[in-house]
C-alpha cells in the first residue's frame, strides 16, 4: 500500500508540475509580452495625406493587400472533414470515409473480441482503428502530397517566368502548367483555371492556392500574384526572385534534416534499448524478468518507466524535429 501511495503521489506531482509548466512558462519567459511587443512593432498607422491627388499610392495598396492576406492567413486552422480528404488527394466523399473508418473499427473490435482479449479491450481497439487509423492516413497522405508539391513548385514558377518573359499571359502560362505538370502541381494549377474562369479574379483564384495546399510556399506565390494584380509591377521580375527563394528554402530544409539525422538516429537507438534489453532478458532468464507483470511492485515500476520513458522520447523529438 505504501509502494502504490508513493506511486499515485509522483504521478499526481508530475502531472501537476507539469500542467503548471504550460500555464507560467509563458508568462515567466515573457513569450508574451514579446509577442504584444512584435503586434504593437507591426501594427500599421494611419498616414495623413495631404496631396492633392484622393488615389492610393503603391505602397499604400501593398499594405492594404498584405493586411487582407495575413488576415486570411490566420483563419481558424480546424478544417472539416471533406477539406481534409481533398488535401490528401482523395476523392472520396464524406460519407465513404466514415463508411470505411466504421468498417475497420468493426473489424478491430471482432478480431480482437474473437482473440480473447475481452469486451472493454476490444472496444477501445476498436474506437482506436475507427477513429485513429484513418485520420492518421489522411495526415500522411497530406504530408507526401505536399512533399511532392514541394518538389515541383519551383520548376513550375521557372515556366511561368519563362512563359511571361517569352510574352505570354499569366493566364496562359498557367495553362501550360495545368496541362504539362505532374500531379499534384497540375490538378493544382488546374483548379486556379477553372476557378479564374467562372469569373472569380486571377489574384484571388491563386490565393485559393493556400487553402487547398496550407504551405508557406503556396502562401508566398498567391501573396505575390495578389499583390502584382492589385498595385502592378514586374510580375516576371517578382517570381523570378521567388524561384530562388523556394530553391533556397528547399537547399535549407534538406540541410536541416541532413543536420539532424544522427540526433534522430541516436533517440532512436535509446528509445528502442530497453525494449530490446527486456525482450533479451525474457528469451534467456524469463523467471526473473517475470517479476514486472505478475507483482504488483513490478507492475506499478513498469508503469513509471513507461511514463518516464514518453516524456523522454516527447523531448528528445521536439530538440530534433526543427520547424521550419
């Protein structure tokens, strides 16, 4: 008893301390305050003008279409449920995904019934094939898309430079992208001329860019047509200078990961060791590791190092995984 008072005790401690650590950290960090200090930096006050001329200068548009964007950019992140399967670049509808999340968690729950493994057992195998596997197929269905995207972006600004420097119109470069492309470059490019067509304006038809492909790159070109539709300028010039920016960011990222693989490498060798260890104690002396699960002391320390042993993995992947 006083080994399992001990035991609810820490427990109760860390999640206590750690639940206290979100709340103050901010606060005691002064993230924000730092964050009001950058919003009052940027925020943008109103200009007297005192010419004679009532039309907005250029800059005064840039401002006011960056605003628009940025506010755009900052809509609620939750997405429904048919935006998400079309990011992953399905084309099922809503009703045949949750048909097939029904069906595998069925499927989990009687296999897992049949085992022997119980009721309680098997429903939380269950709720967990019903509502875990399928959305995390769509996320890495989402993330392989937009690596994919990613690839031949570049590529697809570089012809559209070339198109305009050549004397065709934006329009009709973006054509010749939606014919010639891969996927999911020309399925993309595709939707931006139909939606032009309907009559929707080409700078907003290019924004629609970011919320069917949420990257800072997509952000970056529907930013930079919008602003060149809106106040003009040298649209050839300006998505040249882009190229080379999704270029750099690209050599960047794969250098960051470059970086980082013998981190990633290393917390996988220590998350992985004392599972191995015990699976290597259990072959060769099975009476002595059998202590852990059938004692109620070794059942209550396999519980501590397991929770432990998250929390180590969670910080060792936010030091490795950089956000970039």
């Amino acid at each position: 008893m006083k080994l399992q008072a001990l035991a609810v005790l820490s427990m109760v401690t860390t999640a206590v301390g750690g639940i206290a650590w979100v709340v103050l950290y901010p606060l005691l960090s002064g993230e924000r305050q730092a964050e009001k200090r950058r919003a009052s930096v940027a925020r943008a006050e109103p200009v007297a003008r005192t010419g004679r001329s009532q039309q907005k200068s250029r800059r005064e548009q840039l401002e006011e279409t960056l605003k628009e964007l940025d506010v755009r950019a900052k809509r609620p992140t939750r997405l429904p449920l048919t935006v998400k399967i079309f990011q992953a670049g399905l084309s099922w509808s809503k009703r045949k995904f949750l048909l097939i999340a029904a069906a595998l968690g069925l499927s989990a729950f009687v296999l897992t019934f049949l085992a022997g493994a119980g009721v309680l057992p098997a429903l939380a195998i269950g709720f967990a094939a019903a509502c875990g596997v399928p959305f995390w197929m769509l996320s890495f269905l989402k993330k392989r898309r937009e690596k994919r995207f990613l690839n031949s972006f570049p590529d697809a600004v570089d012809v559209i430079v070339r198109g305009i420097k050549a004397g065709l119109p934006l329009l009709d470069s973006l054509k010749i992208i939606a014919i010639e492309a891969q996927e999911p470059i020309k399925s993309e490019f595709r939707a931006i001329v139909e939606t032009q067509t309907i009559g929707m304006p080409l700078g907003e038809a290019c924004g629609k860019l970011y919320e069917r492909m949420p990257l800072a790159e997509a952000n970056f070109f529907g930013i930079v047509i919008s602003i060149q539709q809106k106040a003009g300028g040298n649209l050839s010039e300006a998505l040249g200078n882009l190229s080379r920016v999704l270029r750099d960011r690209k050599k960047m990222k794969a250098k960051i990961q470059a970086m980082s693989m013998e981190a990633k490498a290393s917390a996988a060798i220590i998350g992985s060791l004392p599972i191995a260890v015990g699976l290597l104690v259990y072959l060769t002396s099975p009476n002595y590791i059998e202590l852990l699960w059938t004692t109620d002391t070794g059942r209550i320390m396999i519980a501590g190092c397991a929770v432990w042993m998250s929390i180590g993995v969670f910080v060792m992947k936010n030091m490795i995984n950089f956000d970039f």
